[in-house]
C-alpha cells in the first residue's frame, strides 16, 4: 500500500474506527466492533497472525463466563484447538489450613463450570482465525503509530513508514505501556508491588480435579491452574519480592520444585518442574482517563491490576463489550462514535468499576499478607460465614464470573 492519507467511510455510511494493538483484548475489539457494523481497521507491530499454537504456553489465562460469553459471541469459542483447554470446575483460596480455607463449586451453582484455562498460544490463534474471516476488518501487521493527529472530526494516525489513516474512533489496545495512550496526552497512576509473577509449567503427584487453587503465603500468592495436557498438570503463578523470584527462576530445577512442594505444604504431592520458567513485573496501573478527542483506551493500556484473582483479561473483555455496545447503539441510531458523550458512557460505566476491582485485589492480597497481625482470625470466620451461605458465596461468584452487571 503506497504512502499518502487514505480515508475510508464504507459499510453504509459507517465511519471507520482504527484498533491498536493485536492481542487477545484487540482482536475481540476488532471483532466486536465490526459486528456491530463499522469498518475497522487493527494495526499492530506484530509479523502476522498468530498461528496454531504448538509447543505449552507458559502465558495462561482463566476465562470467567461472562468472557466466554463474549467470545462465543464473536463466534470464536470454542477454539479450533479444543483439547488445549481446561475447563475448572472449582476453586480452593486458603492461607494456613487447606481444610479451613474457601471453596467455591460449579455444581452447587448448577453450572457445569467456572471457567476455563486457555492458553494464549490457542486464544491469539483463534482469534486471528475470527479476524481473518471477517471481511469488514482490515490488517495492517508490521506497523506502528509514529503521531496523532486528532482533529474535530477524525483522527490522523500516522505509521512508521510513513501511510497516514484517517479514522473516527482509535481504540488502544497496546498494553500497559501502550504508545498511543502516551501520544493521546492521557497519564496513568502506577503502584509497582515491589515483586514479579514467576510462571512455570508442573507435574503434581495429586490430579488437579479441575481445580483452580491458590494460597497465600507472606512473600505473595501461588496459584496452582489446571492445565489440558495431563490430569496432574498446572500452570503455577507465584507472586515473590524480585530477588526471591529471580532465584528462584534460576535455581536448580530439584531446588525449585523442593520449594514449590515445600510452599504447597505438601498437598499436591512432590512438583515436578515442565521446561522454562518466567518472570514479569506486578505493577498496578490506572488510567487518569480513559478517553480525550477520538481516542479511547481499553483492556491493559486502561488498567492493569494484581494477578491474584486472574481477572486482567476478563476485565479488559467486559471493556470490549461494553464499548461495542455502546457504539453498536451509536451507529443504529448513525451518530459518529467518536462523539465525547459516547465515549464518556463508555469510561462512566468501566473505569470506576475497574478501579474498584484493582483496589480489591489489593487489599485481599495485602489482607493475606499480614500474618499474625491479628486479622487471621477475623479472616477465616469471615471464609467459614462465606461457606456456610450458598446465597452469599454465589454472589460473590457471580462477581467474580463477570455477570452481576451488564
């Protein structure tokens, strides 16, 4: 495609709108938006589409339901690699005493699940199987945003090699440190936790049941989730100061899987460690805005949050249903969805409940945190009340799945 400013107003009328940003919560934008009749245009720094995935993923992700409403939605789950997901029909949270901690079941919600475990190998590529399939989209891989240009009535992008899109709508979906936020002027208010998530792949000795599980210890959570590839197969998630969780990742694998046993209080049986470990920083990061002239920020490059409660994702989907939403409404009634009022629905109804989930995260996660502070007690007769009401124990459930609101 040859340089010079290329504006495209197809589809009946439509104006059209730029997604930047190609993972799992830009893609589903892409989609969504273009099922809800605009033009879209997805730009991202990447060579191409995600293919098959092959080799395990050392990046998971637990679906809650209302994400994977939203995917079956845009017609991408189930995805074309199925045995590469596992569905988790429970949840086991403790600290001290497995026996004591909380326990939440499909079964007695009558659901015949609480999520699902994908990789995002498998997730990228359905995705990119979805995206290709839609006419209304159009591809630009390779590419990033060099400037903005937001105007009255649309918003100039220009990429790196010089092409110059005219767009009514651009939509950040580039990640917690996202470039077009910071070209847009919007600013973020960042708390680094001071630790790194350390991932791996293990074999336990005890079959994980479909179960997802997490303790709390005082260095930070671990979160054991089951994974497809094996009965006794998890993707672990264990939340370290930097120090402890980058010796950890170099240690000897036997000294690792020693500790991994030690921390799990033996009760899985002896950990096997499954080839590479990794490490990413635990920041949390909230956008001042979400929104200024044209421009408007969804999933990570909005709000990045804890990952105790595995919900970055599933949050970053309720922003893209949310936002399609509105705008499918807007675009019904052929108003432009760059309009302020719009876009300000938009921030009004996800960003104070995005913070409120941040904040939540983090005092669970510090509540955890103070051993012997004499809140352990308080602690678990609040788990023991939770387990002994259904109603309660299924509203908070409900919260956490993603369907309490709209």
């Amino acid at each position: 495609m040859s340089a010079g400013k290329i504006s495209d107003k197809s589809m009946a009328g439509q104006r059209r709108i730029a997604v930047v940003g190609a993972g799992p919560a830009g893609q589903s934008a892409a989609l969504a938006l273009a099922r809800a009749g605009y033009p879209v245009t997805l730009i991202d720094a990447g060579p191409g589409p995600a293919p098959a995935a092959q080799a395990a993923d050392l990046r998971v992700f637990a679906l809650s339901p209302a994400s994977l409403s939203l995917l079956a939605e845009l017609a991408v789950w189930p995805p074309p690699q199925p045995e590469r997901i596992s569905p988790y029909r429970r949840m086991h949270v403790w600290q001290q005493d497995p026996l004591r901690g909380l326990e939440l079941d499909a079964a007695a919600l009558g659901w015949s699940e609480l999520g699902c475990i994908v990789e995002h190998g498998v997730l990228q590529h359905a995705l990119a199987q979805g995206v290709a399939s839609t006419p209304a989209i159009q591809c630009h891989w390779q590419a990033r945003v060099q400037a903005l240009d937001q105007g009255a009535d649309e918003v100039i992008v220009q990429l790196e090699d010089g092409r110059r899109l005219s767009v009514s709508l651009l939509v950040a979906a580039d990640g917690a440190g996202s470039p077009v936020r910071g070209l847009a002027g919007l600013t973020v208010r960042r708390h680094d936790y001071g630790q790194s998530g350390l991932v791996a792949n293990v074999r336990c000795r005890q079959p994980h049941e479909g179960t997802a599980r997490q303790r709390f210890l005082p260095t930070g959570p671990l979160a054991f989730l089951p994974l497809a590839s094996g009965p006794c197969d998890c993707s672990i998630v264990w939340s370290q100061p930097h120090d402890q969780a980058r010796h950890w990742r170099q240690a000897p694998a036997a000294h690792f899987e020693q500790a991994l046993t030690a921390a799990m209080d033996g009760w899985l049986g002896p950990i096997e460690l499954l080839g590479e470990r990794a490490l990413f920083p635990l920041a949390r990061q909230l956008a001042e805005r979400y929104h200024d002239n044209r421009v408007v920020l969804i999933a990570d490059a909005a709000h990045a949050v804890h990952p105790l409660a595995g919900q970055g994702l599933n949050l970053g989907f309720l922003d893209v249903a949310a936002l399609a939403r509105i705008l499918g409404a807007a675009a019904r009634r052929d108003l432009d969805p760059g309009l302020s009022a719009l876009l300000a629905r938009y921030a009004r109804e996800r960003q104070g409940e995005n913070a409120l989930a941040a904040h939540g995260f983090d005092a669970i996660a510090g509540s955890y945190g103070l051993a012997g502070s004499g809140l352990d007690g308080l602690r678990d007769g609040v788990v023991g009340l939770l387990n002994t009401m259904p109603a309660l124990k299924r509203q908070l459930v409900m919260v956490a799945s993603g369907l309490a609101g709209r």
